[in-house]
C-alpha cells in the first residue's frame, strides 16, 4: 500500500501527490509573478487561498454529515467534506479570492498567474499518479501532456497582454480534458481495468489478492476465497486505533445497508497488537458489528499485504482481483464509491 511513515505521521501517496502539487502551483506562481509585478509589490492572497481552502473542505463535513458529526466529534479529525466538499470550499474560495482582488491594479496579472499555476499543479498531481499511484499510465500521460503544452503556451504570453487568451487557454483545456475523461473511462480505462484481472497473485491493482485464513472469536476457519462471487472490503484494523473506532460504526452501517447487494466486509483485526480477546469482543459488542471478523494472530496477513498503519482497505471484486486501495477511515462516501 502505497503509504510513507514519518515518524507518527503516516501519509498516503494520494496525500503526499497533492501536497507535491500544490507545492509545485504555488512555486509557479512565485515565479510567473517575479518580473511581472511592479517593484516592492508582494502578493500573499495564494497561502490565504489554500488555507481557506483546507478548511472549507475540512470542516464541510458538518454541513453534510451533521447529524454524524454531532454524535462523534473525532469524525471532523478523520473525515472531510469529500468531493462535494472541495467543490463548495473551490466556490468560496475563488469567491473570496476575487472579491479580495477585484480593484487591484495588477487584477489581469493575477487572473493569469492564478490559470497558470493551476494547470501546473494538475499536471504534476497525473505525473505523480503514474509514477506512484497506480492510475491510469495512458490516461493520465496524455492529460499530462495537454497539461504541459497548456503551460509552455500559457507562460510564453505576457501575463498583463495575455489574459483573455490566457483563459480561453484554460478553459479549452477544462473542455478537452472533460471530453477525454470522458471517452477515456468508456474505452480505455474500462478494457485496461478488464485486462488487468489476471491469474498474478499479489497486492498490486489487477492483481489476485493473497489467499489467507484465519480464525473467528468463535474458533471458526473463514477463508478470503470463500467470498468469492461477491466484491470484498478486507479492512485491516485493531481496536486501539482511534481512526478505526471512528470508521468501525460506518462500515457496519454501509455492510447492513449493501449486505444484499452481493457486497462483504472481511474484518481483520491485528491481533498480535492486541491485549487480548477479550477485548476485541467487547468492541464488536460495543459496535453491533455482524461482518465477519477474523484474527490475525501472528501478524502475517498484515505483512504480505504490507499494511504499515490502520486502518487500511483492500477492494476486491467478484473474482478476488484487487480493484482499490485505501488508507485511512473511510466515510459512507467513500465505501459507496468503492464498491461501485
């Protein structure tokens, strides 16, 4: 799993691709600016930006789950306002920036640093999806291609002279790369994502998962292929983890919701973790959990599946080929997308 530990932090890939490409936006920006703004003439509106951003998205949480949020607070610590979070946090924030800046004299100079520094963190987030993520090697270095051709267009023009067709530039990228994730995720995408199911047993994405079987609190054998036939969440978690206290009534949630639907969470505690049995039952108890739960014992599931923190995700489909992963709590959001 495609995780980096830093001391008690640990980080996924996903996370540090963003972080990377917002670093990357904003070190365009410093230098579209240098020479294009009068002399002693400073511009802090972009960390404003991004630290109103975070927190819109953040704490959007509230307005979307608010009767959840009301009942276990910890959830604002793990969990965000997901897509339609970082749609609205966008909206206030492009709002906030452009009432801000609105009767700025160097306005045409912004609009263009803003559309430049943009494309250049989105192309550096599909450049890092292929190089660490798993995604989509063509998809992606097409649309990283149109993102790079944007730019080299875009910074050759004057950033005061240029602005008009600056966002024609933009926008036609916005169209283009529309239309090709279009078409992308009903030719390409779709056959590479068959074509990856294969015979390979391992924990990549298109891979066989790893067979494994462990015992119940009950002293029964269950089996990760027993399961096969129906997508599979493996969810790798201990009862100490506070992510996972907050995750545990979500999944039981989603599971008694989709439990028809051909869908299984396999719960797999950590239980050379843990202080004993006992209190791993006590919190099945305490949650009402009815998935299965099984233990890993001596910790060698978690190994081959190369789980560094909890918890962590697996998504199988009905052939036990490995479609998802993810770590961290997962929202109601995130399960529903998951097993799509």
């Amino acid at each position: 799993m495609n995780t980096w530990t830093l001391g008690p932090l640990v980080m996924s890939g996903q996370v540090l691709a963003v972080i990377a490409a917002v670093i990357a936006a904003y070190a365009v920006m410093k230098l579209r600016l240098r020479g294009a703004l009068p002399a002693g003439t400073g511009y802090d509106r972009p960390f404003e930006a991004i630290l109103l951003w975070f927190l819109i998205w953040k704490l959007s949480v509230i307005l979307f789950q608010t009767q959840s949020v009301w009942s276990d607070p910890m959830r604002l610590i793990y969990f965000s306002g997901g897509v339609r979070g970082a749609w609205l946090a966008t909206v206030l924030t492009v709002c906030y920036v452009g009432y801000k800046d609105r009767s700025s004299p160097n306005l045409a100079v912004y609009i263009d640093s803003w559309l430049i520094s943009i494309l250049s963190g989105y192309t550096v987030y599909r450049i890092l999806d292929i190089a660490f993520l798993e995604g989509n090697v063509t998809t992606n270095a097409i649309i990283a291609l149109l993102g790079i051709g944007a730019v080299v267009i875009g910074w050759m023009r004057e950033p005061q002279a240029g602005r008009r067709r600056m966002q024609t530039l933009f926008f036609s990228f916005v169209l283009v790369h529309a239309l090709f994730s279009a078409v992308a995720a009903n030719t390409w995408d779709k056959s590479g994502l068959q074509s990856q199911a294969s015979d390979e047993i391992g924990i990549g994405i298109g891979q066989t998962a790893p067979d494994f079987e462990l015992m119940t609190l009950e002293g029964e054998k269950v089996k990760l292929s027993d399961f096969r036939g129906k997508k599979v969440l493996i969810n790798f978690w201990a009862t100490w983890c506070p992510p996972c206290r907050v995750e545990m009534p979500v999944m039981q949630t989603f599971y008694s919701e989709n439990r028809d639907n051909n869908v299984v969470i396999l719960s797999v505690d950590a239980m050379h973790t843990e202080v004993s049995r006992v209190v791993v039952e006590s919190f099945r108890k305490h949650w009402g959990l009815t998935f299965p739960l099984v233990l890993d014992s001596d910790g060698q599931v978690g190994k081959t599946y190369q789980v560094s923190a909890y918890p962590a995700t697996y998504v199988l489909d009905e052939q036990g080929i490995i479609r998802k992963k993810h770590q961290g709590a997962m929202d109601e959001e995130m399960l529903r997308k998951a097993v799509r």
